[in-house]
C-alpha cells in the first residue's frame, strides 16, 4: 500500500534549523513528485515545496525561498526539507504528499487538489 510519512519535526528557538523527511513506500518513487505543505493553527494548508522522482526537478515557494530546500535520495525513496533561519511564523504540522508527475507540467508545484496520496504530519514548532 501507499505510504508517506513526514518526521524529523520538533521545538525549536527562532534561528535554528530543521530537516524533515518523508518517508515513501509502497509506489514507485521516479512516476510521482512529493510535495511538502503546512498547516498552522487556524489557517490553511499551503504548499512549501516539491520534487520530482523522475528528473529531480524542484520548486520552492516565494514564502520559504533562500530558508528552505528540498532533496531526495531515490535509493531511500525519502525527501526531505531542509528548514534554516526558522521564525516562529514557521510553525505549523508538516505533511508530505505524493503527485503524478504527469500532473506537473509548469512551475510552481502542482496544485494542492492533485496530491492523491497523504502522510501523517509532524510538528515544528518555533520559538520567540
């Protein structure tokens, strides 16, 4: 079956650094992207950025540019999001998601509506 799975989350002070990794199993990695979304409390979920299994390409959205970025290692089927320079606006539950790279055609990364797929999310939280 499917799977995703996001990790690596946790507290930490404004400043610091994070890398998160989702975990896939279940579908052959190089047809599908993998995108990464937020949540914070009361708002609702954006895209932060995405990767292609099949040619590496990436997208990282204006809100995180120069702070976050994305890799892979096809081997491990795992992405990962690299977070530098956290603010506490940063804070939110981290997902992973999986979308058919036939869905992605342009830049930025696919919309949220064709992520067919959904991890269980892990909590960064900054502090002040």
């Amino acid at each position: 079956e499917v799977q995703l799975q996001a990790s690596g989350g946790g507290l930490v002070q404004a400043g610091g650094s994070l890398r998160l990794a989702c975990a896939t199993s279940g579908f052959t990695f190089d047809d599908y992207a993998v995108g990464w979304f937020r949540q914070a409390p009361g708002k609702e979920r954006e895209g932060i950025s995405c990767i292609s299994g099949g040619d590496g390409s990436v997208y990282i959205e204006d809100s995180v540019k120069g702070r976050f970025t994305i890799s892979s290692d096809n081997a491990k089927n795992t992405v990962y999001l690299q977070m530098n320079s956290l603010k506490p606006e940063d804070t939110a539950v981290y997902y992973c998601a999986r979308v058919s790279t036939f869905a992605w055609t342009t830049d930025p990364c696919p919309e949220i509506a064709k992520y067919d797929n959904w991890g269980q999310g892990t909590q960064v939280t900054v502090s002040s």
